[in-house]
C-alpha cells in the first residue's frame, strides 16, 4: 500500500486545474475529477477518515453541499459513524 505522500500525490495528480475559469487570471481546482480515478477517490476516503478514526464521534450531521456528501457518506460508513 502507498505511504501518505504517494496517496496525496496521487490525489493531487487526479485534480483537474482549469485556467481563466471562471474569470480571466483565475485557476480553478476541479475536484469532482477525483471521482474518475478510482485510486485517488479511495485514499482520499482513507485518509480523511485516517483523520478521524481514534475520535469519538457518533453521528456527523449537517449538510454537505456538492460532492462533499460522497465522501463522507463512505467515511462514515469505514468508522460506523451513525449506527
């Protein structure tokens, strides 16, 4: 398995930067393109919950716009958050 460098490279590598967008002089990072490779979609769930995963939580709520969702929809489902 990759070491956490490797995985954040991977990610980061997965993350599709789109110039001008939406101004002139402005980059703008596009991260749903993380859902298209399936490596970088699933370190970034695992070391999000690497995060979280000596912590106390039972239950996350509130409202993730986005994709956000996705993340933490699998993240809680890797730490048994909400059962």
């Amino acid at each position: 398995m990759a070491d956490v460098e490797a995985k954040k490279e991977i990610i980061k590598n997965a993350i599709r930067g789109i110039p001008d967008f939406p101004h002139k002089g402005i980059l703008f990072w596009d991260v749903t393109t993380i859902m298209l490779n399936h490596q970088a979609f699933q370190y970034s769930i695992d070391l999000f919950a690497e995060q979280y995963k000596d912590k106390k939580i039972d239950v996350v709520a509130g409202r993730c716009k986005g994709n956000g969702s996705k993340h933490r929809g699998n993240a809680e489902a890797m730490l048994g958050w909400g059962r």
